[in-house]
C-alpha cells in the first residue's frame, strides 16, 4: 500500500509585483497543490464595482464568492491599473474581507481530493489565512524593479500604461496595503524573506523548492 503524501500548506505574503504569484504557481504545480491567488478575488469584486455597478452589493458578492471559479480569476481584465487600485481600496472593507476569508480558509485546508495541498498568496495569508500553514514566505522586491515587471506585463496584454503611472500606482498600492487598519501586509517573524530583485524565475522556483524539500524530505 503507498503512503499517503503529506498534506502541504505553503503561505505567500507580497507587496505588488513581486514575482508571488510566478512563483507559487510553479511551485504548486512542482507538489500538485491548488493555487489561490487571493489578491484576484479583490480584483474580482473592483471589476465588478467599476463595470457592474448595479449589481454591486452584499448578497450579489456573497453569491459570487461562494460560485467562484478559480479559473475565471485568469482575466487578463483584472490586470488593469485602475482594477488594482479599486481593489486597494475594496479590500479595506471589513464586510468584504469576511467573505473573502471564508473562501479563501476553505481553499487552504480543504481543497480537491486531487491535490496533495495548497499553496495561498496574498497580503495577510502568512498570519490571518493560513498561520499554521507549513511553510511561510514573504517574497518581495525593490519598487522599480517591480514596477518594470508589471509595466511589462501590461505591455504583452497590449495595455495602454506608462512605466511612470505604474510606479507611482504600485507606490501608492504599498502605502495602502502596510498602512491600512485591516489586515496589513507585513512580514511575520516566521515566514522566510525571499527578495526577487536579482533573481530568475528559476533561481527563486529552485531556491524555494530547497528549503520545502530540506523540510519534507527529513
């Protein structure tokens, strides 16, 4: 009879841009592990409130959160400057959040039965969704390199943006999410520090996958 793989719950907490959720996406396809990029539920909602104001209310939310698709958060829409400013500002809702955690909670400690895990990132994931979680990040970046990462992006999706617009979103974005009342992004004393300034996508997925498998391995 196999033994039965361990249950894996990897936390992630990021500024804006700073390479996450690349990297918990090929880290949770590396261990089969569902991947929540809970920043897009936030987006979700902003999407919403700006192009669907008419349904924008408690019970219309509810509905959706409790619906969601994870795959409908892959909208290239959601990328938009004005999404991720909205959404700044949505997640500051204490109403809001609450809905949003309970979904997010259910992710982490109950996903498929196909998955050997999961994989969250986020704002508040480290200390708030998951802070039993095994194995705790806090992936960052300097503002311009991150904001050369996001401008790029937009870039390929044929985004109209000025890298300086971008900057200064992403600057006001930082300000908003380590100073705001609820839930605050910062980096708790147990979660490894993981900057991505000078770092490959490969070289942060392997570095990562070294300090996971050092753990399971032993």
């Amino acid at each position: 009879m196999k033994k039965k793989k361990k249950f894996i719950m990897i936390a992630i907490d990021s500024p804006a841009a700073a390479g996450a959720g690349t990297i918990a996406k090929s880290i949770s396809k590396h261990y089969n592990l569902l991947y929540l990029d809970t920043g897009k539920i936030y987006r979700m909602i902003a999407f919403i409130k700006i192009y669907q104001q008419k349904k924008f209310n408690r019970n219309f939310l509810k509905s959706k959160i409790r619906n969601l698709n994870i795959k409908s958060l892959q909208n290239k829409n959601l990328l938009s400057d004005k999404v991720g400013v909205e959404a700044a500002s949505i997640a500051k809702d204490k109403n809001i959040r609450k809905l949003v955690h309970s979904f997010q909670i259910n992710c982490a400690y109950n996903p498929p039965k196909k998955f050997n895990g999961s994989c969250l990132d986020g704002r508040d994931i480290t200390y708030k969704i998951i802070p039993d979680a095994d194995f705790k990040f806090f992936i960052t970046a300097n503002l311009k390199v991150r904001a050369k990462r996001r401008f790029q992006e937009l870039k390929k999706l044929k985004k109209k943006v000025s890298y300086l617009t971008i900057l200064k979103s992403i600057k006001k974005r930082d300000k908003s999410d380590y100073n705001r009342r609820i839930s605050p992004l910062k980096k708790t004393e147990d979660s490894i520090l993981i900057n991505t300034s000078n770092l490959s996508k490969r070289a942060c997925f392997l570095k990562i996958k070294k300090i996971i498998d050092n753990k399971i391995n032993n």
